[in-house]
C-alpha cells in the first residue's frame, strides 16, 4: 500500500512538471512566433503579447544585429546580476535639482550590458527607479530589460580587466510583479489605443 502511495505521488509530480514545462514551451513559442526578433532569450514567463506590441509599435521589427537602432528588444537576465546606478551629471537651474543619468546595469562572468536613460532626469526620479527594481525583484529571479541597442564600448570596473559592453537606451523593465517605463505614458491606454498585439491563430 505505502509503495502504490508513494508511486502515485511520484508519478502526479511527474505530470506536474512535465505539465509545467510544457505552458512554459508553449507561451515562450507564441511570444517568438508572433514577434520573432523582439525577445533576445529567454523571458522566464514573464512577458506577454502586449509587451511585444508595445516595443512593435515603438519601431520597425528586425533581427538584432541588422542595423535597427530604432527597434527595442527584451533580454531577461538574473536579478542578481542586475543593478541601478544613478550617475550625477550636475545642478540644473531651471530643474532646481541635480540630474543624473539613469543606468540599469548588468554585469556577470558572461557578458556586460547597460541600459541608459535618453536623457538626464532628477536625481529624485533615478532614486524612484532604484527603489521600483528593488521592490519589484524582491523574491524574483528574472528581471527583464527592454531597449534600443546603441553601440559597444569597453567599460573599467576598478582594478579587473575591461570588460566589453552592450550599451542600450532604456525603454523599461519588468518582472512577474510588474514593470517600470521611462516613457510618460500608461501602458494599458498605449496598448489599447495604438498597439494591438497579434492574435495567434488557430
């Protein structure tokens, strides 16, 4: 009797994952079916169809390396790997506040990325940003970054050795608890008003 029990909570396990591995194929499949450059990876489960049309609408589709600067792709990365630096670029008089140069920063044993914002914001406004990434990761693994791609450089981290750098205009972030833009507008009205996603067929 105990064998039969524990085979039968072996074998629900089983299907439990295999069940699992399967949903997580399938959305991972209509993301990159409908919308094939804009996900660099993968996503972890944590973008969906509207998140592609977003960054369709924003510029023209195509494959990363093909010369597209106006196009944003999302790359997910660990949360661990991940941080944000708030460079200070100076007081300004008509802001009445310091700016600083917002920077996502990913940095592990296998690659190198920043994320920059388009143009200096407050001080108060990279600070928010910090605090968003930390109460959005908070007990995540994945966190993901979405962006133009701009150029590569080799960037000095102390006494290591350089380390060549993917440099991108930040667009937004997300992870399974929510997201964060650097645009003005409300995600749901931009969705709603000017970037339906693709419907999958069948």
């Amino acid at each position: 009797m105990h064998k039969f029990i524990i085979y039968c909570t072996l074998m629900g396990a089983l299907i439990f994952f295999n069940s699992c591995s399967t949903l997580s194929l399938t959305h991972l499949t209509s993301l990159k079916n409908l919308y094939p450059y804009g996900l660099l990876g993968d996503d972890y489960g944590i973008l969906t169809l509207e998140d592609m049309a977003v960054n369709a609408c924003i510029g023209n589709e195509g494959p990363w390396g093909s010369g597209n600067l106006a196009y944003p792709y999302w790359q997910c990365f660990p949360v661990k790997d991940v941080s944000v630096e708030c460079d200070d670029v100076g007081y300004n008089e008509d802001e009445k506040s310091i700016l600083s140069i917002l920077a996502f920063v990913v940095k592990s044993n296998k690659e190198s990325h920043e994320y920059l914002s388009k143009k200096a914001i407050t001080q108060a406004l990279c600070k928010d940003f910090q605090f968003d990434l930390k109460k959005l990761t908070q007990n995540e693994e994945h966190v993901c970054l979405a962006g133009e791609f701009t150029d590569f450089y080799t960037r000095e981290y102390g006494e290591a050795a350089p380390v060549k750098t993917e440099s991108w205009s930040f667009e937004r972030f997300k992870t399974k608890k929510g997201y964060n833009s650097a645009s003005t507008y409300d995600l749901k009205h931009y969705i709603k008003n000017r970037c339906k996603p693709k419907i999958p067929s069948g």
